[in-house]
C-alpha cells in the first residue's frame, strides 16, 4: 500500500490519534465516509446526465 510498511502505518494511526483524540475519531470517519460517499453519488450521477445526452 504506497510502499508503507507496518511500522510507518502505525505510526501514522498514532500520530491521528494525537491530533485529532480518541473521541473525535468515529466522528471524523463518518463525515470521510459521507463525503466519499456523496462524491462517489455526484459521479454516477454525471455519468447518467452523460449517457442521456449520448
């Protein structure tokens, strides 16, 4: 995974929690999760417009 070893992977998981703390975390991972989510939503949609217009 982009040539991130274990090691590296757990020290940036450590370095989040510092930042952002232990409760904000589920938080944070669902508003990631709604943005991909709505992003994802917003390309299937042009994809339709796009294939409506062919």
């Amino acid at each position: 995974m982009f040539g991130l070893g274990t090691t590296e992977l757990i020290v940036i998981a450590f370095i989040i929690v510092l930042l952002f703390g232990g409760k904000k975390l589920p938080a944070l991972g669902r508003s990631m999760g709604s943005a991909i989510t709505n992003f994802k939503k917003g390309l299937s949609d042009k994809n339709e417009e796009n294939n409506k217009e062919s």
